[in-house]
C-alpha cells in the first residue's frame, strides 16, 4: 500500500510544480489561456494522463476568474458549463481567480488533486479573508487522525467554521438533505475497501469517481492507518457578503500510521508573491 501514498505524493508534487510554471505572468490573460496552459504543461509529463478525472470541467481542469462582487466564484458545481473556463472573465491586479485540477498517475491511477484561490492584489481586507480560510482548512487538515470518524471530523470543523464565519458554503456533491458538511473525499484506491479498476482512462475516471469516501456528516468509517485524504471546502463570511468565496485543497497522507499533509499550495503562494497567506500560519 505504501507505493500508492508515494504515488499520490509524488503527483500532487508534479501538480504544484505545474501550477507553479503555469502562473508566471497571468496579467492580462484569460480563463481560457490559463486553462490551455494546465492542460499543456500536464500532457507534457509521460507519468501522468494528459488531462484530469474530474471531468467536466473540460480536462478535468477549472479556472475562474472575478473582481467585485465575485459572483462568478459563487459556482454551485463546476460541473455546470456556465463555469467551464470562458475567454471573456481576464486576470487583472485585482483579480481573485480559483484554480482546480486533477492529474492521475499513470502507473497506479492515483489521484494528485490540487485546488487554491489565488490573489495578488493589494486589497488588505481579501487577503485577510483568504488567510483566514486558509487557516481554517488546514486547522482540519492538522486534526485529522488515525481512528478518528469521519462524522467526529465533520463535528469538530462545523464548529471550527462556524466560529469564524456565520455562513459555510461546501462543495457539492450530492443533493442528500440530510448532508450539512462536505470536507473532501478520500483518494479512491488508498483504502483496503476500495481498488482502482479500468482498461482504459475512462473507466479509470469513473472508478475514481465513484469509489470516493466522501468527508461528510453522515459517513462514520474510522479513519484506518493507511490512507490519503483530500481535505477541503470553499468559505464565505456572512459578516461580509462582498468578499469572494474562498477555496483551499489539501491532502492528507497516513502510510502505517504516519502522518503527511502536503501543503504543495504554499509553494505556488510563494512564487506568485502570496506569502502574506502563509504569515504565522
């Protein structure tokens, strides 16, 4: 099993490099260029596929753009054309952008997700806003713990959210009314329950797709030792309805009890000169 947790290490890893040489010198450029980038940059790697699993969006790759007020970062599915990546929303100095994608390793068909909201701008109130969600959603990443039940980690960000912002907004991934919290899902094929099956890529995508464990209020598996996560939800503050939606993606590796959270974003918020999100965190 450990050579899955090192496949979705080092995928995630190529993903934050990629993400890294594809954000150099945005001004100016489209949702649809940047988007064109990714999908470059992650075909030119022989050990992943040539696009993503989390299709659609196109590629299994999101890009959004927005300035004030944001509406366009409000999507309740990605999966919606209306915010498949468009030619007409740019990046600008005061652009917050939300960027998402979803390599694959070839080898063993694991996931490498990698999602953030990027902001280079000089609007002090944003950035602390994105500082705060960031915090919040890694404070969950750092609870998480072999044992633990999904449905106890749910309880402990309800709060943990509800402490900072009046309002949560998730990630949607079912229409169950009985769901209130979605943290992510787990990495399909890092549980001893489920195992990636498929000839081709797209049946591995759909095996992906559906063999998640997703992190929500109502699922009670105990976390086993070993495992990856992918730990993450978008924030709005109710106090402050003029703020964008914020969105942060970590992912959580157990390999026989030890613990990794790779944090790959930071590396990509020091290069696009974010460090201000990454201050006493």
């Amino acid at each position: 099993m450990s050579d899955l947790i090192d496949a979705v290490i080092r995928t995630r890893e190529l993903s934050g490099k990629i993400a890294q040489e594809v954000l150099l010198d945005i001004e100016n450029i489209s949702e649809v260029e940047l988007h064109e980038r990714i999908l470059k940059k992650m075909s030119e790697h022989e050990d992943i596929f040539p696009t993503g699993w989390y299709d659609p969006p196109p590629g299994g790759a999101s890009v959004l753009f927005d300035e004030s007020t944001f509406e366009r970062l409000k999507y309740d599915s990605l999966r919606k054309p209306l915010y498949w990546p468009s030619k007409k929303s740019v990046f600008k100095k005061e652009t917050v952008g939300s960027i998402y994608f979803s390599p694959v390793d070839r080898k063993t068909g694991m996931m490498g997700d990698i999602g953030f909201t990027l902001y280079t701008g000089e609007n002090e109130e944003i950035r602390e806003h994105l500082k705060n969600v960031y915090t919040s959603i890694l404070a969950i990443a750092n609870h998480v713990e072999v044992g633990m039940k999904v449905s106890d980690l749910c309880a402990f960000a309800k709060k943990l959210f509800q402490d900072k912002f009046r309002r949560t907004k998730w990630i949607t991934i079912s229409s169950d009314p009985n769901q209130s919290i979605n943290l992510g899902h787990s990495v399909t094929g890092s549980l001893d329950t489920n195992f990636i099956t498929g000839d081709t890529f797209e049946e591995i995508k759909e095996t992906l797709k559906t063999k998640r464990v997703h992190l929500i209020d109502t699922e009670n598996l105990e976390i086993p030792a070993t495992c990856a996560l992918i730990v993450e939800s978008r924030l709005e503050d109710l106090n402050r309805p003029h703020l964008p939606s914020a969105y942060f993606q970590f992912i959580v590796c157990f390999d026989n009890g030890k613990k990794t959270i790779l944090r790959d974003i930071d590396k990509i918020f020091k290069a696009v000169g974010m460090d201000y999100i990454l201050d006493k965190s």
